[in-house]
C-alpha cells in the first residue's frame, strides 16, 4: 500500500488543524509520561520522518511540497496533505518549511529498570529543561556508540518538536525511559558504575577514570547541576578547563564525557 497524497492550498483547512498543535496539544502531561504511549509527535524534515518511520512509530499524517515530494511520503501509507510553501509556513509557523512534516503516534517506551537491564552506557540527565540542550545530548550520546538514555521528570522531552529537530531524528536509536523517583531507581541498578559531572576541584578528573563494564554518566542543569542526592550515589568526575571558566554547556558535557567514558 502506499500514501494518498491530498493537494491543499488554504491554511485553514480543518484537514490540517492538527498540524498546527503546540507540544501540549500533541502530548499533554500526562501523555508524556505515560510508559504505554499516548499522544502524538511531530517530526519536521525528510531525514527525521525517515528515521521515525524506520524505527516502526505509526505515522497518522504528513504535510509536504507539493512541488517536490519527498521519497519518505510514499512509503507512509497515510494521507499525505501537498501544497505550496506559504500554505505549509502558515501551517507549520516556520520561516522556511520543511519539505514534510509528519504526525505520529507516540510509541511506548520500557521502564528505568528494563532499560538498564538492556544497556551497557547510559546517559542520565536530572533537571535539564531546555529541548535544544536535550536534542543536542541525545545526538551526542548516540553519535558515541552510548546506548540508553534516563530522564527525570523535570527534563525536557526527546520527542518534542525541537529535540527532534536538533537531535536529526538520533532519539530513535537512542531509546529512553522517564523517572519520577531519580535516586531511588538510579540507586536499584545492580553492577551499572555511577559517574557524576561536577566542576568541582576536589572531583576526579575524566582523564585519569578508567571505566569498565556497565556504566552511566550523570548529566544535570546548567543552573543548579546535579542534586546532592545523585552526587552521593556517583564517583565525581570533572572535566579539565582552563582558568576563569567554570562550566560547559549540558550538551557539550555530556559529548565530552561520553568520549572520555566510552
């Protein structure tokens, strides 16, 4: 089977109402949390749709040009709305649409504990809540062989519009799972070495650690990093800097780190 593709040519069509979601309207609260998959999300760009189509999520609809479809659009089996570029910027809200954009059913996802039980080096992040900073981790993370990702509750999500955007579609092969007790679950995992980022003097520095066997590397914010009670669960790590600076960017870390430990 393949897409019905559908011309539009006014913005306003009801047709297209879903594409003009915000991220709660695609996925509320709860939806994100929820483990059994609820909700939509939307993924912008040929290479993102590709991705997500090719990890198995079901696609419900796509926008593309009309003028120049993409390869991806035929293989989706859902309507496929076509049309101009002022009809697809109006829609979408972007300055320079992508050639498609499609909605798709959030898939489900494993708990922390079976997770961990399938990975050998885990990225782990507490309170980063910025989706560029999260797209921009899981794109690292992937791009360095690591195998997993856990998120608290207070973390962005890897499939909003935006870290999907800046991850290029890497959250597909990069599963994850949500915590609402972050210490306690991260505390249950049998044989996984804890390694927390700090700027602190007093921590290890990356370079002399020698990692083996299972691992995880503790990400937090750049405001407040990470909570007295995951430091207390790690071995402190820091990454070496030249006087007068006192921090990296998350995601800059979190690149370093995952070479430094892989």
């Amino acid at each position: 089977m393949s897409s019905t593709f559908i011309p539009v040519d006014d913005f306003d069509d009801p047709r297209l109402a879903e594409f003009r979601l915000k991220e709660r309207g695609l996925a509320n609260r709860n939806q994100r949390r929820d483990d059994a998959g609820a909700g939509l999300f939307l993924a912008e760009g040929d290479l993102v749709v590709q991705r997500a189509f090719d990890a198995g999520c079901v696609p419900v609809a796509a926008l593309a040009d009309g003028a120049r479809v993409p390869h991806v659009a035929e293989l989706l089996n859902t309507p496929v709305y076509v049309g101009g570029d002022e009809v697809r910027r109006r829609v979408t809200g972007l300055g320079l649409p992508h050639s498609i954009i499609a909605l798709f059913e959030r898939p489900a996802r494993s708990g922390v504990a079976a997770l961990a039980a399938t990975a050998d080096k885990i990225v782990v992040v507490e309170g980063v809540d910025n989706p560029a900073n999260i797209g921009s981790i899981v794109r690292n993370a992937a791009a360095m062989g690591w195998d997993a990702m856990i998120l608290d509750h207070t973390s962005a999500d890897p499939l909003s519009r935006r870290s999907l955007r800046v991850a290029m579609g890497t959250a597909f092969q990069l599963p994850h799972a949500r915590s609402s007790d972050l210490v306690g679950d991260l505390a249950r995992l049998a044989d996984i070495v804890l390694y927390a980022l700090t700027p602190d003097a007093d921590a290890t520095d990356i370079r002399d650690v020698r990692p083996v066997g299972r691992r995880a590397v503790l990400i937090g914010s750049e405001r407040a990093g990470l909570s007295d009670e995951l430091m207390a669960l790690a071995e402190r790590v820091r990454i070496p800097m030249a006087d007068g600076v006192d921090s990296l960017n998350a995601a800059a870390a979190t690149a370093i780190a995952c070479y430094a430990l892989g």
